[in-house]
C-alpha cells in the first residue's frame, strides 16, 4: 500500500500530496480481528495511508518498510504533525484517562 494519496497522471502514478504523518500521543494496545497483538507506544511516528472511519486510521510506522503490514489505530490517540514538526516533540499528555476533576 503506498502512504500518502496518489492519482493517476496518464499511465504512471503520481503523489498528490506530500504523507501525512502521525505521531501517537498515548500507549495502546489491542488485539487484532486476526489474533494477532498490536501495541504503539507515545511518541511513535506513523504515516497515514487511510482514513477508515472517523474512529480508526489505517498507519504504517515510519521506520518500517513499504511491504510492512499497515493495522490500524484509534483517532484520538494520535495528532496530525504539520510539515515543521517531523522531528519536534510535542507536550504530551501521559495517560488519557487520567486527568484532574
């Protein structure tokens, strides 16, 4: 799957827009529909390659290969870096269901 959006200019594929990339905000861990485990910790980068529904996005970690196996992740746990912020970190909450009142 290749990240980012891409049309198709005559018979070559072009990328029409620069990827998006992600940077997730709070550990999670789940188990997929297919068993297998998957985890992303804070402060990981992704890049976006689809945006599923409103809920859940489909990422590829950015140090994997093209060929990885993308999974999903859930909306709200990761923030949409500009194009400044590739290597900036961010204040980040710790935990989102630890908060004050």
């Amino acid at each position: 799957m290749l990240p980012g959006r891409w049309r198709l200019q005559g018979r070559l594929w072009q990328r029409a827009q620069p990827p998006i990339l992600l940077r997730a905000l709070y550990d999670y861990t789940y188990r997929a529909q297919d068993g297998r485990l998957v985890a992303m910790a804070a402060g990981e980068s992704f890049l976006l390659l689809h945006k599923a529904t409103e809920d859940w996005w489909q990422v590829r970690r950015v140090a994997e290969p093209r060929w990885a196996r993308p999974f999903f992740v859930p909306a709200t746990y990761v923030a949409e870096l500009g194009a400044g912020d590739g290597g900036r970190q961010s204040s980040v909450p710790q935990n989102p269901s630890t908060g004050t009142g």
